[in-house]
C-alpha cells in the first residue's frame, strides 16, 4: 500500500500554530505487513522506532486499544527536505497514522487522524494542509482539532527558498517568549484577519502589510542566517516574503512569474548553495493507492 503525502509552509507570517497551505512536494512511502519492523530507502538513524511515520502507525493503533503489528516502511520519494519548515514531520507522521487506518481497517476519520497525529506533533498547522490539501486554518483545543479550508486566489505565485542548514523546530521554539504583550497579540490577530482576505482576493498590498508578525519571526530571525536578504530581493521584486513554519526555508510570495523569476535569479547568484524551489498549492491532500 502507497502513501503519497504532501509537505506544507505553517504560520505565513501572523497565523502562527494555525495557517498552513500544502505543497505539490510529496513524499510516498509504502508500507506492507510484516512480522517485525523494518525501515529501509532512509537514512540509518531513521530506522528505529522512533520513526516519525512508525510513530503515526503506532499511535493510530494505540488510538483503538490494538496492538501494533510488524511494518515493512519503504520510503519511495523523500521530496519534502527534513528539519527545513517545510512540514515533513506531520507528513510523515500523517501517513503513518493513515498506513495504519487502512492496513489495520481502523475506519479513523480524517479528523480523528488530525487529532492523533496533532497529540505527537503538539500542533494542527502542518498536519490539516497534509491531511486536507489546501490552505488550511486548524486550531487544537482539549485534544480535538477544529480545521477550516481557506480561500487561496489563483493568481499567487509561491518560492520556496531552501538553506543548505537544518534549523529544528525544537529550537526555532525554544527561542520564543512563554508569553506576550496586549499589542503584539493585537498585532498579530489583526493581521491574520486581513491576511485571509489578502489570499482569498489576491490582494497583494493587502497581503505585504498583512503578513508582518510579532509573535515569532522576530526571534527566529537570527537563527536564519540570510533571511535579510531574502526579504531583500522579495521586496525588490514586488513580492514579499516570510519563515515557512519555523525555518530555515523562507517563502517567497508574489502575484505573478515576473516577480518569482527575479527574486530567483537575485538569491541564487546570492546562495549558489541553496535550493530555490517554485511550489504550487497542493489541493489533495493525503492519498492512499493499493
Ligand atoms: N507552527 C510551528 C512553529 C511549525 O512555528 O513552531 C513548525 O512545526
């Protein structure tokens, strides 16, 4: 059984632990009953249990009382790069959860696999964009994820720039604040607010004020470095820019190729080391194929 999943960019500047829009960049991984564990097509130190797409089967077992029982996990395309914001943990852990809903016949709802997976991950907005497709708002409150699908005008034109540096989320999260002020949490859900309808209506000016944040950018920052450049180039092109999730990859948004293309040729003579990848919304989600 194959699973194709999608990876995704989180937060989009102010919607942080909330917003996510899902990618045509997939991993496929199959998994077939087997008497043990087994992991191949990865990295030696994926191959233990602590596998995030082992941890999804597992935990969708757990979820009905079951035992686990032995997985053969192929990874087959790893297109989603690891530890760069681009979601691949949720993916991973969505596509175990949802191996594990069609082998052990487990008939979890999408929305039940959300709330599993989102117990592991600790937050939604990754995992609805990988589960759903599309852009999506999903909030997680005692255990149970309420999503919504948000409107993305056709006319966006997405850039992922990739660093040729890892940043863990376990990182990027322990640079935050526990708390934070009247004004930046006024900031931040104002913004969200006029961000929804800058993507819905394609609105680019609407969307280069509404896309500013306080809550996380500012701290994560300094861990990215080269990030003033992107935001550089993103401006001059007439395009703007934000950390997809918690980095190091920045997403470059812009309303036509025009913009893209040049903030492309700007950043690679820039970081000939980086990878510069054009993304269009993925509006599947998770598929499963025998
Ligand atoms: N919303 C999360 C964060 C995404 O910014 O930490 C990373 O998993």
């Amino acid at each position: 059984m194959l699973v194709t999943v999608p990876g995704s960019s989180s937060n989009l500047g102010p919607g942080f632990d909330c917003l996510g829009i899902a990618w045509k960049l997939y991993d496929r991984i199959a998994f077939e009953p087997a008497g043990s564990l087994v992991i191949t097509g990865c990295e030696e130190r994926f191959r233990g249990p602590d596998n995030l797409a082992y941890q999804g089967f597992a935990a969708a077992f757990a979820e009905k009382g079951l035992p686990v029982p032995g997985v053969r996990i192929e990874f087959l395309q790893c297109d989603i790069p690891v530890s760069r914001g681009l979601g691949s943990s949720a993916a991973l852990l969505a596509a175990g959860a949802a191996a594990a809903n069609e082998l052990g016949g487990l008939q979890l709802s999408g929305a039940e696999l959300l709330d599993i997976c989102t117990r592991i991950e600790g937050h939604p907005d990754n995992l609805a964009p990988s589960i759903f497709g599309g852009f999506t708002a999903a909030v997680c409150e005692n255990g149970k994820a309420v999503t919504a699908s948000c409107a993305l005008h056709p006319s966006w034109r997405f850039l992922a720039v990739i660093p040729d540096f890892e940043l863990s989320t376990a990182e990027a999260r322990r640079v935050l604040p526990d708390s934070f002020s009247r004004s930046a949490a006024v900031f931040n859900l104002s913004r969200t607010a006029l961000l929804l309808q800058a993507f819905e209506n394609g609105d680019m000016d609407l969307l280069r004020f509404s896309l500013r944040d306080r809550i996380h950018q500012p701290y994560r920052l300094p861990l990215i470095p080269g990030a003033d450049r992107v935001f550089a180039a993103a401006e001059e092109a007439g395009a703007c820019a934000c950390i997809s999730g918690a980095g190091s990859t920045m997403l470059v948004i812009a309303d036509s190729h025009t913009a893209v293309e040049s903030c492309l040729t700007a950043l690679s003579v820039a970081f000939p080391a980086w990878k510069l990848i054009k993304l269009e919304p993925d509006t599947n989600g998770l598929q499963i194929s025998r």
